[in-house]
DNA sequence: CGCGTAATTGAAAAGTATCAACACTGGTGG
DNA sequence: CCACCAGTGTTGATACTTTTCAATTACGCG
C-alpha cells in the first residue's frame, strides 16, 4: 500500500551530497500537484524524498486504479526511461511533496558506471514485481471484506490520510462498496 | 498473456555458443512438470527456450491465480535470485518445455560484467513490472465480459492451447463465469 | 454563515459464484 | 467392439456480492 526504500534514498542522499550534486535536483510540490502525467514522454527518474505520492492509471472506463502510494526512496519513470516508453501511469502528490530529480541520461549513466547504483536497481524493481504480483493476485482471490480488513490492520491510521475514494480506488471498488464493509466490521 | 522475448533470447544464444557454454545449462521437462515451487528457495535463473509455462500462485484459500504464461525468451527466478528471497510463485509446464538453467553466481556475474546483459535484465524487468500493472488495472475496472472478449481478440486459439480452467484462473473467474461469457458473446 | 467537497445510506439492478447434474472425449481392459 | 473410467467442458437454478443511482448528511474553510 505505502511502499517506502530507505536504501535507496539513502544511497540517493549519499551520492547528493558527494560529487553528484548537480545531477540530483531536488524539487517540491504541494498536495494535488501532478508529477507525472499518463502517456507523456518521460525524461527524467524521480525519487520520493518525503511525502506521499499515488501513483494510478486512469482506464477508457474513466475509472482511476490506484497502483500504489509512494512514501520515501520510492522510485518512479525508471521503467520509462529504461524502455523509452510513454508514462503509463500518472504520479500525484497526496500530500506536500519533496522529491529528487534525474534526467534520462544521468540515470542510465549512473546505472553503468555505479555497480551500487546498479544493483540497488535492480533489486527495487524485482520488489516492485513481487509486490505487485502478490497484491494481484490477492486482490483477485480474497473477498471484499478480508481485502478491507487487512488494509486496515496494516495501515490503521489509513483513513486519516487517505480518501474514501482513494481507497477505494485502490481496492478496485466502489465508495459504496467500502462503506459497507467498513460499517460490518 | 503469452509473454515472449526474442531479444533475450537471442542474446542467451549467442552466449550458449560463445564463451559461455559451461555456465549455461539446457534442460527439458514435460506438460505437467514443475520447474519451481512456492516457497522454496532459489538458485537458478531460468529462461525458457521453447513450449509454454504458466507462472502461478496458490492462495490460501486454495485457489490458483495464473500470473503469467511464459513462452520463448521469458525469464524467471531473477526475482528471486536478486533479493534471495523465496519464490512466491510455481512454475508449470503446459506444454513439453525447453529451458535454459543459469546458477545464481553465474546469473549475478553476468549482471556485473557483461553490461549488454545487465541492460537486458533491467529492460525485462521493466517491461514486466508495467504488463503486470497494467493488467492489474485492467482486470480492476473492466467487466468480465470485456476482459473475456479482449483475451480472444489477442489470442484466437487460446482455447485450443490452454484449458478452461486456467484461463478462468488467469482471468480471476470461476469456469461457470468465464463458460457464461463465452457463449454469450 | 454559506458554499463546496467528501462521506453515508437505502433500494434496485447487475454481476458472479456455488453447486450439482449432465455431456463429451480419449484411453484402457475385457 | 463395448463398457467403463477419468478428465474436461457445459449448463441451470439459486444465493450471494457488488455496483449504480439518488438522496441526505457531515465537515472544513473563507
């Protein structure tokens, strides 16, 4: 639900403060702002600093599906850049945001030049396979209800943070849906 | 559906017949055979040279959820290797398969030192990272009927190669559901 | 206070699953 | 050649789950 790497941001922190300052901007955006635009070119790889993020496509049903919210050392255009694709999802603030900021070509050279770099890589994006592929399948094989109740016992403070409709969007259901489930527990 | 990745593929090749030979194993099994299980450890990387595998879960309560079915050049257990975790799925040949086996050593040498290599793993990841989402989202917001139709459109014979049971599993659905469907449409 | 957004709820409609019975196919052995 | 079996596919009836729609209510903020 709210995925965070404090590896990465640390090793992102670590490389801002040596000698790759100027490649690593950081920058800031207030709740509501949008980082990242569905089917848009991407030219740069972003880094959750702190703050939160979702991340959601928004389907020909005009049905928004919520990926996954992204707290800090949370990464998001790698698949893009790497791939030379358009985004396929857009990435909006939830709340106050700071994030860093690579362009293409510094992100790619990092990752042939920086074996660390390199790695720490590789292994966020096989954690974002994993991740989504068990959530997938989770999703498509639980009930509603035990869906709800372990989003809750996970994140008990979820709907203090979160909207009933983010939620629900993230759960694949109606607002409805949710309240009902919500009201039985 | 039917993942494919002739680029991989042909750069496995072309390692088997270069320098590589020793460090790339060929193997075969037959329809029905597993290749890896839930929750076990892994020390390979496998890529499948031919036939067809289905890649799955089984959740607790006991249905199976198909991730993915695996046809020439997909790749599995990089996952797992890269952040020597378990595996979170089974993989099943569906048809007589024929695989290339690559130990866990030798898959990270690769990844260290033959940089084409690693930009091919990070490509694959990718590309796996936005299907999987983007099916995710799919399945989240489109009606059965929808996902049934779009499933034949891309894939004519499906029925022919695959039963219905596992396609029922791969969509989500009972087999009542996805028979309904069909002979509606 | 008054406005706009978010949250809540009930009733009806639509969508799906479950279960149990039946059909079809290919293979086996008498 | 037939009877039988196991696996796979098909179907109807019924119950359950989820969505849709529309009407209210609650809440934060200028």
């Amino acid at each position: 639900m709210i995925r965070v790497n404090s590896n990465f941001l640390d090793y992102i922190q670590l490389l801002e403060q040596g000698n790759h300052k100027t490649i690593i901007q950081e920058k800031e955006v207030e709740a509501g702002g949008v980082i990242l635009s569905q089917r848009t070119k991407v030219f740069s790889v972003f880094v959750v600093k702190s703050g939160l993020a979702k991340c959601f496509l928004t389907e020909d049903t005009g049905v928004d599906f919520i990926q996954e919210f992204f707290g800090a050392g949370e990464v998001f255009g790698e698949l893009e850049v790497l791939n030379n694709d358009f985004s396929f999802c857009t990435i909006q603030a939830v709340s106050k945001l700071s994030y860093f900021k690579i362009a293409k070509k510094d992100f790619l050279k990092l990752l042939k030049e920086d074996a660390k770099f390199n790695r720490l890589v590789l292994q966020l994006m096989a954690t974002k396979i994993r991740y989504t592929a068990l959530r997938h399948s989770y999703n498509q094989s639980h009930a509603l209800e035990d869906k709800v109740k372990r989003l809750l016992k996970e994140y008990p403070k979820l709907l203090r943070t979160i909207s009933k409709s983010d939620v629900a969007n993230y759960l694949g259901i109606s607002v409805r849906s949710l309240n009902r489930v919500l009201k039985a527990i």
